[in-house]
C-alpha cells in the first residue's frame, strides 16, 4: 500500500487536517468522563443542582464542539478518498491501455474490472480509515489509559493487561485473514468473467438452451467465492467477541476492585472516579473494536494494492520508437522476411513466413481454421512483436514507427466487428477527427452502406447501441470498413470483415476498394473474395502451404485446391483455370 502512497500528496492539506480535528474530537471525548466524575463527586454528592447544570452545559459544548471537528474530518476524508480513488482509476485505465495484446492477454479483461472497480474501492475505502479512524482510534486508546493512570495507577494496570490481551488475539487473525482475502479477490475476478461471457454471449446461452449449464457454472464460482468470504468472516469475527470478553473482564475488574479501593479509601478513590474509569474502559473497547475493523479494512486493502500494483509493474512489450524511421519509395509496402511467432505458452502459430506486397497491390489470405490469418495480420499491426524474423512497411520495420504513425498508415477491420456506443458520426471518426462529412459519406459509399445509413433516423447523428445491437451483422460489418476507409490508411487490412455479406454485396464492395489507392490485404475464408487479389498466401497449421496468384495456386498448392473445391464444383474450378491461364 506504501506505493500507493503517492496519490495522498495532492491532498496533504485534507490528510493533515481531517486528523488533526478528528484528534481534537478524541480530546473532547477524554475530558468528559472527568466532568462526569465532577458531576457524581461534587453536585450529585453535595445536592448542588446549580453546579450539575453548569457542568451539564460544558459536557453541550464539548458535544457539540467534537461534532463540528467530526464533520470536518467526515468532509476532508470524503474528498481525499475520492479524489485518491479517481486518480488511482484513470492511471491504471490508462496504463492498461498501453500494454499489448500479450499482457491484456495474460490479464484478461475480467481481472482488470474487477481491479479498476472492486480494488480500486477497497483503496479508497483505506484512504477514508486513514484519515478518519488511524488517529482517533490509537489516541483514544493511548488517551484514555494515560487518563486512568492520572486517576489511579494500580487499577490502570488492568488496562494493560486487557490490551495486551487484545493485541494478542489480533495478530494471528490477521496474518490469516490475509491470505483469505487474496484468494477470496481472486475468485471475484472468475466471476466478473463468467458474468460478463454470459451477458455478451446471452444470445447463444439461450439458442443452445444452456441456461441451466451456465448458471451452474456461475454457482460453482459463487460458492468459491463464498467458502473464502465465509472462511475469512468465521475467523474476523472472532475479533470482535474476543475484545468484548477482555472488556467486560476489565469491568468486572475495575468495579469490584475499584470498590473496595473506594470503601478503603485507597488512592483517593471516589465513585465518580470509578465511573471515569469505568467510561475510559468504555471508550477503550469501542476504539478497539474500531480498530479491530481498521484491520479487516487494511487487510482488504493491502490485497488489493499488491494486484494493482501488479498490473503497474507489468509494462508493455510493445514500445514504439519516438523518431519516424527512413522510408523507401521503391521498396513492398509490406514485406515479412522469415517471420515466426507464437503466443504465450503455445507452439509456434507462424513458422518462417517470408513474402513481400508492393505499393497499390492486394493481397489475400485464406486457410482453415486457427492457421494464422488473423496473427499474420496482427504482426503487421504490430498488435504483437515477432519472436523471430521482421515485419517491414514502406521498408522500415515496424518496430521503427512510433505506435501512432503506424496506426495512422494501417486501417484494420478487425475479424470480430466492434462498434462503440454513441452517434453513426463518433464511430466514423475514431480513427481521426478531422474527417469531414462528406469524406464520411464516401467511405460509407464505398462499403456499401449508404443504403441502410440514409435511412437512420438523425443520418450521421443517429444513435449507435453498445456494440452496435441495432444493427445486423452484415450492417455493423460495412460500418467497421466504411470507418477503416474514413481514416484514409496507405494500406488497408480486411480481417474477414465481409462473411456476414451476401455475395453481391461482396463483389461491389471488392470493385468499390480498388479504385482505392490503397494496398490492400483481406482475410478470408471464401476463395471468391480473394480469387482476383494480385497474390495470394495459402496457410496451413502457421505455414506457407503456398504463394501465388488464383491460376497459380489451383496448379501448384494442394491445400488451396482443396479448400476451392469445399466452394466450387470442379467443372467450375477447370472454368477458371482456362479463363485465367494466361496469367500463369
């Protein structure tokens, strides 16, 4: 937790005043069991009606003093937690949002919403403790026992005893509780991501009728998640009674002993003493079992520091260059020279892939299922880094680009389609802002979409859903293009963006791109949408099956003649090979 320390220095005014009226609260509260003692001593002891009135109104205004200083601290504590909590949430989200698809990969995006909500709340909760409890708590304890010695040193030593008692059950507890809470955090993070699969993938929960499979899988989590939460409680809860018991031994103590202190006249002891003795006793265990809770509340804290913390320590493995790198006109738009990669813990999904795309050309990809493509595509991003091997646009690697002038030549239409909530216009410029209107109607032209988005109620201004769920699947797809179009990239890359797309809107969105000065790359599962792509990459399990143009590869890749086959007859493929025979 001391790391985090950093983010109370903007708020040292609310750190050094919350306390220091909270203490002034805690002085208040020390001296009313001595006006107290006046009260039983002399007024009640001697009838004197005038003089408990008068001391009655100083116990008021030391009331209504030490609550003046409580709101005070209540204000101060209330604006550091908070401002301390929206500091820690925007510098995590936005070092979250500088580490690459390898460490959100190994993260996931369940872990680190319940650490920039749930532990980022248990954070903040610590801030207000600090400022409110830490002082008053261990000041009153200390207070008050330096008050029963003022009043009577031999009794004072069941004070002692009864602390050290406490401290003694306390210690244990929660070097326990600790470890329970870590674990009971980690099992949050397991049901964050169970939760949040069933709410995005509601529509196939319940189209294959899996709702009770789904809900007993939650339930295991849950009961996870209980056990600890239950586990830990029992043993927290120990606290509370424990500190009771040697409470009300002290009681029992400080009123039989200090009773016959009284009758003998030990000490000076008078019954209004005893009674001071007895509220500091009081004011002790309410303090202790304030602390008590202060440990449970750190505990949870410092849990939750240690998995912030992590997520600070991780940094990206991707770091982009601060100068742009030399350009060459006359070198491939893209080139992978020798290329592998595999992720984490996995065997290698690319082995040694080698082919170079000039300016202006379009390159197609196809292969089975879990081949490459997609990866392929995201070491041009570089979204990823090569194990081995250099990716190269206008002939400097892609390590060389600072990240944002690489993002600005690349345009992606990623393979799954995300469209942000808000206006048709707020999606259409997220990649830059100073895209006009009519810039934006040529792009949704060019990715056939101007014939539903004239439609929209409000025309650029209409409302988008989150994730776009009033739209179709074929509508959402020719938006995330139109939007990849807008940015006007050098170099354009279709992640099988077109298979919600029925065939003819497929064929005109393929004529429409190439009057695109653009180089293009699209992935696809359909032989039809790449056939007249000027080179074509044939992947099979992270290899090169085979390189070439269609005519080419019918002739010389097995693999790719296969997949053709799963979409043509083969009166339909012989068609072809003769029609394009002069490109071989």
């Amino acid at each position: 937790m001391l790391r985090l320390a950093r983010y109370l220095k903007k708020f040292m005014l609310n750190v050094t005043v919350g306390p220091a009226c909270k203490l002034t609260e805690a002085i208040f509260e020390l001296i009313v069991p001595l006006v107290m003692a006046e009260i039983i001593d002399v007024g009640i002891a001697n009838g004197d009606t005038d003089y408990i009135w008068r001391h009655g109104v100083t116990l008021v205004i030391l009331a209504v003093c030490g609550l003046t200083f409580a709101l005070v601290c209540q204000y101060m504590a209330s604006a550091a937690s908070q401002g301390v909590g929206t500091r820690l949430r925007d510098d995590l989200y936005a070092h979250i949002n500088t580490l690459s698809y390898r460490e959100l990969d190994k993260l996931g995006t369940a872990a680190l919403v319940t650490r920039i909500s749930n532990d980022v709340n248990q954070v903040q909760t610590a801030v207000a403790m600090l400022i409110r409890l830490v002082v008053r708590a261990p000041f009153l304890v200390i207070g008050a026992t330096i008050m029963a010695f003022t009043i009577s040193a031999r009794l004072s030593l069941i004070f002692l005893g009864a602390m050290a008692a406490i401290v003694g059950v306390m210690y244990p507890i929660m070097r326990v509780t600790v470890k329970l809470f870590k674990k009971q955090q980690k099992s949050l993070d397991g049901i964050s991501r169970i939760t949040r699969e069933n709410l995005s993938g509601v529509r196939v929960v319940r189209a294959f009728s899996r709702q009770d499979y789904e809900r007993e899988r939650f339930e295991e989590t849950a009961e996870e998640y209980r056990k600890f939460a239950v586990r830990a409680g029992r043993i927290n809860a120990l606290l509370n009674p424990a500190i009771f018991v040697a409470v009300n031994i002290a009681y029992l103590l400080i009123v039989w002993i200090g009773g016959g202190f009284v009758d003998g006249g030990i000490d000076g002891l008078t019954q209004g003493k005893v009674i001071a003795l007895v509220n500091y006793m009081t004011q002790i265990s309410l303090a202790l079992v304030v602390v008590a809770n202060l440990v449970t509340i750190f505990t949870k804290a410092a849990a939750s520091s240690a998995r912030i913390n992590e997520i600070f320590d991780m940094q990206s493995s991707i770091i982009g260059a601060q100068t742009s790198p030399k350009q060459d006109e006359n070198a491939p738009a893209v080139e992978f020279d020798n290329v592998s990669f595999s992720y984490v813990g996995g065997e290698n999904s690319l082995e040694k892939i080698s082919f170079s795309l000039s300016r202006g050309e379009t390159l197609g990809i196809i292969g089975g299922t879990g081949s490459g493509k997609s990866t392929l595509v995201n070491l041009l991003c570089r979204f990823y880094d090569t194990d081995s091997g250099a990716v190269k646009v206008n002939g400097a690697d892609v390590r060389d680009y600072p990240t944002e002038e690489l993002r600005r030549l690349i345009g992606i239409v990623p393979q799954k389609t995300e469209l942000l909530s808000g206006t048709l216009r707020e999606n259409m410029t997220l990649g830059r802002t100073d895209i006009s209107d009519e810039q934006i109607q040529k792009a949704l032209e060019i990715a056939q979409a101007k014939d539903f988005t004239d439609n929209l109620d409000g025309g650029l201004d209409a409302r988008i859903l989150q994730g776009g769920k009033n739209l179709s699947g074929g509508q959402k797809q020719r938006l995330t293009i139109a939007r990849a179009v807008a940015q006007n990239p050098e170099i354009l890359i279709l992640d099988d963006s077109s298979s919600a797309l029925d065939y003819a809107t497929d064929a005109n969105l393929r004529k429409a791109l190439k009057t695109l000065p653009v180089t293009c790359v699209i992935v696809s599962q359909r032989a039809n949408s790449i056939r007249h792509a000027d080179k074509i990459i044939v992947l099979d399990d992270g290899e090169a099956a085979g390189i070439g143009t269609h005519a080419q590869l019918l002739k010389s890749c097995e693999v790719y003649r296969e997949i053709c086959l799963t979409q043509y007859t083969e009166e339909e493929l012989l068609k072809q090979e003769k029609e394009e025979g002069g490109a071989l």
